[in-house]
C-alpha cells in the first residue's frame, strides 16, 4: 500500500517538476546552470517522498572551478533523484536523442542545454560529441556523462564506453568520478524508511597531455578508482 501511494504522489510530482522546470527552461533557455536547478527541483522533494536517507561525501566535486568531465555510475531511473541532489553549477549531460520525446521532461531536458545524441547515426553522434569538446573549451561549462551507456541494476560497474574518455583528453579538461553506493536493489520503497545511499565523488584526475593512445590506461584507471570507492561504501553501509 505504502508503494503504491508513493508512486502516486512521484507521479504528480514528477509532472508539477516537469512544469516549475519547462517554465525556467523557457525564462532562460539554454542556459547551463538549468540543468543544476532543474536537477535540485526533481531530487529535493522525491528524497523526501521516498524516504531514502542520502549521505554526499562530494568536496573534490563541490570546490572544482573550472570545467571538468564528471562520470558517474548509472544503476536506476531514480538517479534522476538521487544524484540531481550533486549537481553541480554550469553542468550539463548528454542523454539519448529520443528523450526528447517524453513529455516535459523531454522538453525540459532539451531547454536545459543538456546534449542528445543519436546513437544510431555515427556522423551526427560525432558532430554532437565535437560540440561537447567545444563547451568544455570555450564555454566554462562541465559535462556530466553515465560512461557504463546503460543501467547496471546495482549489479557493479558494466565496462566503460569511450566517449566520455575522449572528450577529456581532447578538451584537456580533468575527469572527476562519482560513486553511488548500490542501491538499486537494496530499496525497499514499501517501508517507511527505504534505504541509505552514500555518494561520494574522487579527486580531479588530470587529462592535459594525454593522446588516445593514453586512453586504455585512462579508462581502467578511472573503472577501478570508482570500483573501489563503491565497493568501500557498500561496506560502510552494511557495518553500519
């Protein structure tokens, strides 16, 4: 019962966000930090609905000034909520061009001056992927990308995919990880109190310098940083 009523009252706020959202989309379009206000609009509130205790352990994240690739894993749809509680300022992500077709959030998403990419026309998601160098250059804006592509489930780290990689090296901007305990199979949303995350971001990882040839050892080095971080604070919950 307690379920049902909290899907209820996220779906209503779901579209009462979606609006708030459309209507800053549309005061100040395109500008990057939409996507930080949007992001706290969505998480706030839903935290509290849900129940979910969030602990954020992200300084590194917080202090960074300039523009950096933020990478993070990607376990549910309820990321949406949990980690837009971290988002920093001047950030923008890149999603999938058929999110634009979701009403509202597609919208807004798009407003927000977020990037989509079509994944299945190469020339077009090269052309998108050259515009994310150029806003990591030139605009004082940071990127935040999922590089597992897809949901793991909360069942660990899926393998790297290169996008993310390439576009810091080629920016010559630091990569900067985020780890969220696994949580996605650990909620229990028809109980009062559903859960216990951590988030945690690691220290700034410097790319200046580095060729392609770099990437490889870019890639594993970042995986195993993040696998490390998540499997610590899986721990620190279970002892808790």
């Amino acid at each position: 019962m307690l379920f049902v009523l909290r899907m209820l009252l996220m779906g209503v706020h779901f579209i009462l966000a979606g609006l708030v959202g459309l209507l800053i989309g549309l005061c100040r379009p395109f500008n990057p930090d939409n996507s930080r206000l949007c992001a706290r609009l969505y998480s706030l509130p839903a935290l509290c609905l849900l129940r979910l205790k969030l602990k954020t352990e992200v300084r590194p994240l917080r202090e960074h000034r300039r523009a950096c690739v933020i990478i993070a894993n990607h376990q549910s749809n309820y990321d949406l909520y949990v980690l837009g509680r971290v988002v920093p300022r001047r950030t923008v992500s890149i999603g999938k061009q058929s999110l634009k077709w979701l009403p509202l959030f597609g919208q807004l998403y798009w407003l927000s001056g977020n990037v989509l990419i079509d994944r299945s026309n190469p020339a077009a998601a090269k052309r998108a992927m050259l515009t994310t160098t150029e806003t990591l250059r030139q605009r004082d804006t940071s990127i935040w990308v999922f590089p597992e592509g897809t949901r793991n489930l909360g069942h660990g780290l899926l393998p790297f995919k290169k996008g993310a990689f390439q576009m810091a090296i080629a920016a010559g901007v630091p990569i900067i990880p985020v780890c969220v305990s696994n949580y996605a199979q650990a909620m229990r949303l028809n109980r009062w109190d559903s859960g216990r995350i951590l988030i945690r971001s690691l220290p700034a990882i410097p790319t200046a310098g580095l060729s392609l040839d770099d990437m490889p050892a870019l890639i594993e080095r970042c995986q195993q940083a993040m696998s490390d971080c998540i499997a610590a604070m899986d721990r620190e919950l279970a002892q808790a």
